[in-house]
C-alpha cells in the first residue's frame, strides 16, 4: 500500500470510517507480529501482543500526524508494548526457525545440514541473552532488513547511536558465540 492510499485511509478512519481499518491491519499484521514475535520469544505471546498493539493503535489514531509513515509509528507501538511485555517476564526466548529440508537425503547433505542447524542455534541462543532492546535492534536489522534510520524513529534513539548499539551487539555476540562457529561477515 502507497503512502499516499494509507494517508487517506487514515483520514477517512478518523472522519468516521472505521471499516476501513481493517486494511490497515491486514497489511502490516505480519510484519508486526514478526516483530514482536522476535522481541518476546513466542507464538502465543507475540500473537496476544500484536492484537493489543492494534487496539492501541486504532484508539491512538487521532494522535498520528503522518509525520512518520504509518508503519513507523505503528512500529514504534510495537517495540514499547513488546519490551514492556519481554520486561514483565524477564525471562524470553528467540523463537528459532528450523532450517528447511533438503530433498536430497545424500549423507553429505545432512550433515551439512545438521551443522547448519547447529550453528543456528548457537547464535539464537546468543541473541536470546541480549536484552530486549538490543535483541530488537540486531532481529530488525538483519531479520527484517529495517535501516538505521527506521530502527532510529521505532526506537527513539538517534541514529549515530543505533549504529553504535549495532556495532556493540555484534561484538558481544561475538563474545557469546566465542569460537562455538565461525560467522563469516560481509
């Protein structure tokens, strides 16, 4: 959807057409459950959040400008209602994708595969120590291809300061990850 159609969407939401909210929740709903799900670990929780942020959003629409796109500042609803949650339980986990199957059984492939797994699972561990914020900062960068600028305004942290946490996280996973694989960079 075009920045110019979800303006008028929202304008028309807010003159009284609130149907058409709807759309806007079918669009940015994977998007934003992929998020929250990458901040609080879990299906179930990630899925109630989602909702919640919905909710608030829809009832705090009268506070959108449009300064923002409307994905940003619904992002931004969402990183506050998901380290909220993820403070309330201390306690989260990434939830870790399993990595496809191969078609081809040969013995070769799967112990490439196993190894893949592996190491998946070594640095999701990693990324399951971080705190929820930096957790969030390193998923929306590499996971959901956010730049620097859009994890700034979801954030509230500037820029030059993202980029540091950035750099910082890396090398603490580094630290985490130690020698257990080999990350190569690019």
């Amino acid at each position: 959807m075009k920045r110019d159609e979800e303006l008028n969407i929202i304008l028309r939401i807010k003159d009284g057409d609130t149907a058409l909210y709807n759309r806007l929740v079918v669009e940015h709903s994977p998007k934003i459950l992929a998020l929250v799900r990458g901040v609080v670990g879990n299906q179930e929780d990630a899925e109630e959040i989602s909702q919640d942020v919905f909710v608030k959003a829809f009832f705090s629409l009268k506070s959108f400008r449009g300064e923002c796109s409307f994905s940003t500042w619904l992002y931004r609803i969402a990183y506050n209602m998901s380290i909220t949650a993820a403070r309330k339980k201390k306690r989260v986990s990434v939830q870790i994708d399993s990595v496809a199957n191969i078609s081809d059984n040969s013995e070769e492939q799967r112990i490439e595969t196993k190894e893949m797994e592996n190491k998946f699972n070594i640095l999701y561990k990693a990324v399951d120590n971080l705190h929820p914020e930096e957790r969030f900062i390193i998923l929306s960068f590499y996971n959901y291809q956010k730049s620097i600028k859009e994890i700034s305004e979801i954030t509230g942290i500037s820029e030059s300061n993202v980029k540091v946490k950035l750099h910082r996280i890396k090398k603490r996973l580094g630290v985490l990850i130690g020698d257990k694989i080999d990350l190569c960079y690019g």
